[in-house]
C-alpha cells in the first residue's frame, strides 16, 4: 500500500499510508494526540475523525482544547434534543439538526410544539446527559438507509440529495436513538457539561416557501455551566438591543404587512439618521473625487442579460411585463454605471472615473429569510463605481480602503477583512480571475492588513475584500465590500484611448462604504443601543421647562440652539419635571435642559446628560459652541459633563 502526504496546520508534511483516518493520522504525530482526537478538520470542513484523508488535504486536529470542538458538542446537543423529543413525542418526524455559530438547532415536523413545551424536553434532555450513552457510529447501505426512513420523506430526500453518491451511509446511535448523520461527534452523551432551548420558530424545507413548513427548535450548549450563563446574559442584552425592538420604541421604521414584506418604512427620526449617513458618505465620496450619477430603479431584462445579472440572478429579480416587454426592478446599480461611462469616449489621461450613487436596489429573498432590516427586499446601497488603468488598480484600492477604515474609526466599530475568491457560479476566464485575485491579496499584503480567505464566496463578476463590522457586543455583520471586476468592461465592450492610441479595456472596481444603509443602520442601532451619538440623534438636544411659566424661556433657548442647524425639541406637555426627564431618556435623547426660574433668571441652562451627569447654571453660549464642536467633530462619546 502507497502513502499519501498531508499538510498539517504549521505547513509541515505528514506522510501517512493510503486509506488513512484522521484519527490515524493523529496518532502519526503522537499517541497522546491520538487519544485526544475528537474530529478534523480537512481542507476547511470539519469532519469525523474516521474520515479517510486524500492526497494532499490540509489537516487540523481537534481535541477539546480546539475552537472547533464546541460546534462538535453542540452538534451532539442537537442529537440529544432530538432523542429527548423521540421519547415524549414519538409521532414527530425529524429532517436536520445542524450545529450553528451559536448552537443548534432541529428542524421536526408531525408535532405541535411551543415554548412551554420546552422545559419538558430540556428535563429529558437532562436524564439523557445524565446516562451518558456512548455515541456510536455505524453505515448502512444506500437501499437499507431508504427503507428505514420509509416514513420520513425528508431523510429521504437528504439520501437522494446529499448522500447520492455514497454507497455506504452513515449513521450515529446513542442509546435508542439512531439518526442519519455524517458527524462529527463526541465520544458520548454526558460530554454535554451544559446546554439549553432557546426559542422556536417556523422555517421552510431547504429554505423554500413552496415547500412543507417545519417547526424549529433553537439550542445551544457549552463545556459548563458558566460559559452557558454568560451566553444567556450576551443574548438578554442582545435582545434588549434587537433593532426591531427599539425601532419600535424609538419610532424609527416599521414594516407593515400591507405595503409589504421586506420593505421598510422610515419614519422622520429614521429619515433624519439616513440623511446623516449619506451626508458622511458623499463627504468621502466628493473629497475622494467621485462624481453623482443617478439611476432608475428599473430596465429592460435585455440590460440584465448583457451585464450577466441575468442569468445569474433571475430568481432573485422581481420581473414586470410592460407592453410585450420584460424589465426588471434593478438588483444592483452596476450595469446603470457602466452605461453612462459608455456614452462617451474616454483617454488614459481621464481615468480614473469615479461615480457614486445612493441606489436604490430590489432582490426576492425568500420570505421566511426576511428579517427587520438585516434581510429585507428593497434597500439602498451607497455605490461606487471606478473605470481605472490596470495600473491604477493598487492606488485608488488602497484610497478606498482608507475611506471604509475612516467609517469604522467615526463609528467606533471594529473590522475584521476576508479576500472573497471565485464561486462555482460565476462569468469570466480563469485567467481574468486568477490575475484579479492575486491583486486584490497584493493590496492587502502591501497594507499589513490581517485578513482571512472565503474559499468561493466572491461576486459572480469578479473577487472582493469583505469587511464585516464587530459591534460592542462582539457580534459581526456583514459590511463594506471592495470587487475587482474584469468581466463587466468586456461585456459592455467598454473601452478608453491609451497612450499608443489604441483602445484598452479598463477595470471596473465596485465599492460601498457602508454596504447597504438598511444593514448599516441596523449596526448602529444594535452598536449604540439607541443611544446614537450626537450628529445622528434624531433629536439632539430636548429643553424641559419646569412650568407653564418658563415656556416662552425655553423656546427662545431652543430657537438658539435650532439656528445652529440642531434638531431641538421642548416638552410643553404639562408634566411634571420627573416624568418630563424620564421620558426624555427613555427617547435616548443626547442632552436635555432643564429650565426653571434660576435658569431663566440668570439666563442659564441646566445640563443633564444620557448618564445621568448634570451641571446648573451652564452658559448658553458655551454650551452651543460645545454643541457645534461635538457634532461637526462627529464624536461618539460626549465630554461636555465629564
């Protein structure tokens, strides 16, 4: 029998026989590390330990020390919700039970299920942790796995699917229970140091709204009792700042069922913060020498199936039939931008050409997937398209960069950058896409920037530089994006007279700083917990009268303050002050001014802040110079009362 090599995690090479495990393999390197083996991970997909390695694969280990065991545990969890479900409900049938970023969850149908059932199932889950079954594998042949999910359709289908070209198919048994999985897990029940059910919800077979609606039961599961208790408290704090919530209770945007799913409402405080945002962006966008350009929110399929959005993107495109002829809300701007640099002729002396436009954009996600702002049908995203010499590539990326790390610095988010590379489903020749990639990795290593690889997860058109944002919760989304696109030109044809008069074909960079303004305001909402900073509130400054009599005090003050171009409103409801200052913060609003006979006597203004800090007899012209500096500097932390 031959060897195969393998690489392991420190670039090394590891010579093993043919027909290999990861398990054998681990024990190559060490018996002790052999031992320890709970699963792998080749060539990127976490795997069973039983896994037979091909010549080749990049190896990790994974022990119980590693980042990747928790997905393992929990997968495991999942089992054992399942098992738990089985003994109190065994009508239910299952189809998938996966681990995810935070947990697991199951997807079962044939039962009825709320959230009072849950503690019932936890408490069987309980006894099943406590009897440690083994968690065994063992195969089946494809006919035999078919006949034993008879009844279950949805197994049946992930054998067609999944496991259609497997002969033998794999299985796990942990004491009664036996479900069709391909792992990995751990060695037996009682590993689960602790776990809990979260929350049901409804979700579609493979996603599909055509398909059979399932009952979904949310989990999550740790190696002990602390790390589930700190979890539950990040998830109670994330769901007080759940954007949906407080989009209510501030009065920002709504979705209403009538007008439509996936299609926000904005109402004047919301407005008030996206007009902020696009005020920011075109600053960059003009400062760095881009010009407005605008596009209508629909054209002719025949621009779709040039650009190639078409073939790529038609079932996610809402389609219009207008006089015998197909158009086509627009699922990007791109193709828009593309023709207006085709209307002209163009030298090398005139690139780059910059145009930027806050384009509205349509795209038919499933309706099951629709979620407050962060998956929605219309939104906006703040485009930007680049024509440039191919020896232009590197300076005006590296210009772009700067402006998306000036968006994270303003907001105070932290970033975390991934090089996007060739999808299965994608346009263009190998030899376009090697040359762009390879470019894109050359800007982020000349920059000292970390960053991490999506295998596959690139634009149909062309590769990119992901950034996704990490709030003050810790949590990531997805952010601004930078695409380098040699596809686009040659399908426009589009071209510009080079020094040798002869015509070239630019390179066409598509970049937006915020990604969309929907999931860009769903960040800060979540980041700053309602409590935005001072330039984006949409009420800035709030002027509390202690009586009737100091009204006509408190709206000279706000007059003031509105000369200064500062959204200032005044509580004329006849309140008392301490409910006037508790709704007040319950609005979040940055400052309030509290205004009484001292205050008007003396020509002054209280101070009271967010947090609660208040300062008497404050000059009111110094506060409004601070007011000016706090927003035009675009601070996030206030130090007017520190």
């Amino acid at each position: 029998m031959s060897d195969i090599v393998v690489t392991l995690p420190d670039g090394s090479e590891l010579s093993v026989p043919e027909g290999s495990t990861v398990e054998d393999a681990a024990y190559e390197i060490g018996p002790g590390l052999g031992k320890d083996t709970v699963a792998g991970v080749v060539d990127g997909d976490l795997v069973d330990k039983v896994t037979e390695l091909e010549e080749g694969a990049e190896l990790v280990i994974v022990t119980e020390g590693s980042d990747e065991y928790l997905d393992v545990l929990r997968h495991s969890a999942a089992h054992v919700f399942a098992q738990a479900l089985l003994r109190l409900r065994p009508e239910a049938k299952l189809t998938i039970g996966p681990w995810t970023d935070e947990g697991f969850y199951y997807d079962v149908t044939n039962v009825d299920l709320d959230e009072d059932d849950l503690r019932e199932i936890e408490e069987q889950m309980a006894d099943i942790v406590a009897e440690d079954y083994e968690i065994e594998r063992f195969t089946m042949s494809r006919e035999e796995a078919f006949d034993y999910y008879e009844e279950n359709p949805f197994k049946q289908d992930i054998l067609d699917t999944e496991a259609a070209d497997e002969e033998e198919i794999s299985f796990y048994r942990q004491g009664e229970f036996e479900d069709l999985c391909k792992g990995p897990h751990v060695e037996s029940t009682g590993e689960i140091g602790a776990f809990k059910l979260l929350n049901i919800s409804s979700a579609y077979w493979r996603g599909d709204e055509e398909n059979e609606t399932l009952t979904r039961v949310y989990g999550t599961a740790f190696t002990d009792e602390q790390e589930l208790e700190e979890f539950v408290e990040r998830r109670e704090e994330a769901a007080e700042r759940d954007h949906r919530k407080l989009g209510r209770e501030l009065d920002l945007f709504s979705i209403d069922e009538v007008t439509g799913p996936g299609l926000p409402l904005y109402h004047p405080n919301g407005k008030r913060i996206l007009d902020e945002l696009a005020d920011f962006a075109k600053g960059l966008n003009l400062d760095a020498g881009y010009d407005p350009v605008e596009t209508p929110h629909l054209f002719r399929t025949e621009l779709w199936k040039k650009s190639g959005h078409y073939e790529n993107y038609v079932d996610d495109m809402f389609l219009l039939d207008v006089n015998d002829e197909e158009y086509g809300l627009k699922p990007m701007n791109c193709p828009g931008h593309a023709t207006i640099f085709d209307q002209q002729s163009w030298s090398y002396r005139d690139l780059p050409v910059r145009y930027f436009e806050d384009g509205k954009v349509y795209r038919k996600e499933q309706r099951g997937e629709l979620s407050g702002l962060s998956r929605v049908w219309s939104f906006t995203i703040d485009d930007g398209h680049l024509f440039v010499r191919p020896d232009q590539i590197e300076e005006e990326i590296n210009l772009i960069i700067d402006n998306i790390l000036t968006v994270f610095e303003t907001f105070e988010l932290n970033a975390d950058v991934a090089l996007a590379t060739r999808p299965e489903k994608s346009v263009g020749s190998d030899e376009i896409w090697e040359r762009a990639e390879k470019q894109l990795k050359a800007v982020l290593d000349d920059g000292d920037i970390d960053y991490y690889l999506e295998e596959g997860d690139g634009a149909f058109y062309g590769p990119k530089i992901d950034f996704g944002f990490e709030d003050a919760l810790g949590r990531s989304w997805d952010g601004p994006t930078v695409q380098l696109d040699f596809n686009m030109p040659e399908r426009f044809d589009l071209t510009y007279t080079g020094e040798d008069n002869e015509d070239h074909r630019p390179v066409m960079i598509h970049r937006a700083l915020y990604g969309s303004y929907e999931r860009f305001l769903m960040v800060l909402i979540e980041h700053f917990n309602g409590k935005f900073p001072l330039w984006l509130a949409p009420e800035q400054v709030r002027v509390l009268p202690i009586s009737d009599d100091n009204l006509d005090y408190a709206e000279r003050v706000a007059d003031e303050l509105r000369e200064e171009g500062l959204r200032v409103g005044v509580e004329n409801r006849s309140w008392t002050i301490g409910r006037k200052i508790q709704d007040t913060h319950t609005d979040r609003v940055p400052y309030m001014l509290i205004i009484g006979d001292n205050e008007e006597e003396a020509g002054t203004v209280s101070v009271r802040d967010r947090k609660e800090r208040e300062e008497n007899d404050v000059d009111r012209d110094a506060f409004r110079a601070h007011l000016r500096e706090e927003r035009d500097e675009k601070r996030v932390a206030p130090d007017f009362l520190d």
